[in-house]
C-alpha cells in the first residue's frame, strides 16, 4: 500500500493555454529506486515552479506493467520526501488514465491522423528492415489501406500517420534541433492489447495535466519530437521542453553503478544530509556565475532555465563532500545530534543515554565542523559514547606502556581537585602538569588521550575533558590505571 501521497487517475483538464502560472511534474518510471539522475531532474522542476510560484506535480509512469512494483513506487515517494521535494496535490497514475488515453487516440483517427494497422509481428520486421536498407523508418502500407480489406478477426494496433514534414523542436537548452521527416516511422500509439504507449500517454497527461514545462534529461529528445507531432496533430499548445544532459561519471562516460548510480536511498546511509545533496544536484548541470554554495531560498530564487548548460555534468564524490561540509556546519545542533543517534541505533558498543545524547549536543559546535557526512560524524562522536571500559589495542595501547600509567595517576589526582572545570582552566591544567614533569606534552597528551578516547578521533584534550566532565574522566582514568 502506498502511503503518505496516494496515485490519482487525474482526468480534469487543464489546458496549458489557460494556465497563467508555470505547472511542472516529475514523471518518473517505478521499475527501480530513485536514482540520483531522477533526484535532479525532480529538483530542477520543483525549483522552476517555486522560482514562479507555480505548481510541481508527480505522475507516475506505471503503464509497464510487468517491471512496475508497489515496492518501487514506494521507494520514489521516500526518497523524494527524503530530499525535500514535496508536491502539489496527489500522485498522477498514468497507467489509471488508460482510458482517457485511448479517447484522444479516437480523435485522431477521426482527423485521419491515426490508423489501424494489421500488420503482424513478421511483416513488420520484414518492411522495417527494408525501410532500413532504403534510409528511413518503417511507413506501414495500412496507413492508406480500406481498413475492410484487413482478415477477418485479425489483430490491430493503432498507429500514428507519421507526417512528411520535418520536426523543429525548440529546446531551452538544446536550441532548435531539426529531424528529417524520415526519420521517424508510424508509431504505435494502442498496442493489440489496448494498452496505451509511452510517447501517446505522456501527451495527453501533460496536456491534462496542465504541464507548462517539460524539463528532463536529454535521452528524452527524441521522444519530445514525437510527442510534438502528436501535440500538432492534435491542435494542442506544445509545453516548452528543456532537456538537459545526462549525468556523467567522473572519467567522463556514462554513469554506471561503479561511478555512484546509486538510489537516492544509499546516498543517504552514506550520511548526505537532504540539504547538502539539493545543493550539490543543482549545480549538476546548471550555474549561476561562480557561486558553488546556496541554501534553500537562494536556490529557489535564482534557479532559471537560463543556467542549465548543455554539456554533461561529471559526478564528483570529493565536491558533493565539501558542499555536504558547508551545510553540516549550518546545520541545527539539536537535529544532527538527533540523526546521528539514529545511525546509532543498531550499535551495541556505545552509550545512547541521556547523559550520552547532552555530551553529544554539547560537543557538536565543535564536531560538526571537522565531518563533511552523518557517517563521518558518527566517528567523531564515538569517544565521547563508547562503551566503558573502553578496550585500547594496537598503537594505541603502546602509549600507556612504560611510566604512563603511573603519570596518569599523578594526573588523575591533580584533575580532582579542579573545581572550575572548563576548557580555558583544564588546558592550563594540562601544560602546568608536563611542566612540573619535565616532559613534552606528548607524554601527557598520548596516553591521555588513549585512556579517554580508546584512540578514536578527537578534538583538543582540553576540549575532550569539558565535555565529558569530571566524573566520566576519572572514571575512564580509574579504568586504565
């Protein structure tokens, strides 16, 4: 069952000549999860309707039966709610519209601009290959055929009477890209089973639906010039396309799963915060001048069609990491404290209680700005919440050999005694020790160190020992000497 945003069929009209404000949608296809070429074309759609006050609506292209799932349809919606990325009104169904879609395939016949079509599978192979070999794309002899001269009880599909004009499609970031008119065949618009196509369906949706701007990736091209001739044929105001490149991985070829094509989902384990990943999709494919950093009303105020570029964007982990950066050390304090404990969830070697969460709280000012990811910061606040005893192995272990254990004692006993314990008077504390020692601060601040942190990574010792107070650090002090 779908939760949260249910699929609606959809079928009020609404022309996109009588729309005043930009309508935009994200149409995605549930045969798999959200991946990051998707979040960005949803991103730049969400962005260009809120930039005009307009509307950005969700359909989902489900007609394909055999590979849509509930499941994938489920993971669309939780990653776009993930992201940030809500909607107006509910999820379209386009598989729901079925109906709607055969009605306007019956107008188009009845202009004489679509046809039955009794070709078989062999037959159409056959003159397909021919029309091959003479340069130009299948034109089925029944486009100007007495329908009645077809077998009896013969199967039929619907096609397309493909025009003898050439296509001009005006792209937004493609410009004018021309198709000689052979190029394109008659396509099928009602399978033998009924069953709408893609090209026939997503015209009468963004019709239906209102759709003032198609923007997606530019594997799409083609298809706009179809659905041009079927906006034509039609007598419908065509949306403005804009497609954009698709996203490349960093040696610059096709984005595969080695390179990061990954669900949205796993973007998220990885530690991304929704805000720092809006950020790094932006500039994927569009630019304003130099300006790599924005927050949320920036991004909606300056996004345009203008910015998109026509060459591939590379996915680059190092840049999504320092963008991800910036907006951890925006971030709330409370919130990253509370998404870090969540990632902490199934770990049964640290503390989770409420003495636990106020260390965390209360060192993250300071945390946060050493992580560029929820994952990174998870190791950083590990010292402050380990399990004790803290087991020291390792290299960590060969600073407490020799007289450091002894040292640690004299140590102990001069930090109980302090009674203004903060950074500033600890710290002091500390170098007077390794004074009165006659040592360097290594030989104080190591196996300090090893004894309170178990060697994980961690701030300044001063800052360490503010945080976790007087008590714990006498503890975790009692435990190794």
């Amino acid at each position: 069952m779908l939760r949260r945003h249910s699929l609606s069929q959809r079928n009020t009209i609404s022309h996109v000549q009588n729309t005043q404000s930009v309508i935009t949608r994200f149409a995605p296809s549930p045969t798999g999860f959200l991946h990051i070429g998707g979040a960005r074309t949803a991103l730049f759609n969400a962005l260009l309707a809120k930039r005009h006050g307009g509307k950005f609506t969700l359909r989902i292209e489900d007609t394909d039966r055999k590979r849509s799932t509930d499941e994938a349809v489920q993971a669309i919606l939780d990653g776009l709610h993930w992201l940030g990325l809500e909607w107006d009104g509910e999820a379209v169904s386009q598989f729901a519209r079925a109906d709607r879609h055969r009605e306007v395939v019956d107008q188009l016949i009845a202009k004489g601009a679509a046809f039955r079509c009794y070709l078989t599978p062999e037959e159409t192979e056959s003159l397909r290959d021919a029309a091959f070999k003479d340069g130009r794309a299948l034109r089925s002899p029944w486009r100007d055929r007495d329908p009645s001269e077809a077998p009896a009880s013969a199967s039929f599909t619907i096609r397309f009477k493909a025009p003898d004009t050439d296509v001009v499609l005006h792209d937004a970031v493609q410009g004018d890209v021309t198709w000689a008119a052979k190029e394109f065949d008659d396509l099928i618009l009602l399978r033998a089973d009924g069953v709408p196509t893609y090209n026939m369906a997503v015209v009468v949706d963004d019709h239906d639906m209102g759709i003032t701007h198609v923007v997606r990736g530019d594997d799409h091209l083609v298809n706009a010039a179809r659905q041009s001739q079927i906006y034509d044929a039609l007598g419908w105001d065509k949306p403005i396309f804009a497609h954009i490149p698709l996203i490349h991985g960093p040696d610059g070829k096709k984005l595969s799963k080695r390179h990061g094509a990954l669900g949205i989902e796993a973007y998220r384990a990885m530690g991304y915060l929704p805000e720092g990943l809006r950020n790094y999709l932006l500039r994927l494919g569009w630019s304003h001048g130099d300006k790599e950093l924005f927050d949320d009303s920036e991004m909606a105020a300056l996004f345009d069609l203008k910015g998109l570029g026509k060459a591939p964007a590379r996915l680059d982990f190092d840049k999504m990491a320092h963008v991800n950066a910036w907006h951890m050390a925006k971030a709330d304090d409370t919130e990253l404290t509370t998404l870090v404990f969540q990632r902490l969830a199934d770990r049964d070697d640290v503390r989770r209680d409420d003495t636990a969460k106020v260390w965390v709280h209360e060192a993250m000012r300071v945390l946060k700005e050493r992580a560029s990811t929820l994952a990174e910061l998870e190791d950083q606040v590990y010292f402050l919440i380990r399990s004790r005893p803290i087991e020291i192995t390792g290299k960590t272990a060969k600073a407490l050999k020799d007289d450091a254990r002894a040292r640690l004692g004299r140590l102990r006993a001069i930090l109980a005694d302090i009674s203004d314990w903060n950074e500033a008077t600890l710290g002091a504390a500390l170098q007077s020790f390794a004074e009165a020692e006659e040592v360097g601060f290594g030989k104080i601040g190591q196996p300090l160190r090893a004894a309170l942190t178990g060697g994980a990574p961690a701030p300044d010792m001063s800052f360490v020992l503010a945080i976790l107070g007087r008590d714990e650090v006498l503890s975790r002090l009692d435990d190794v000497i």
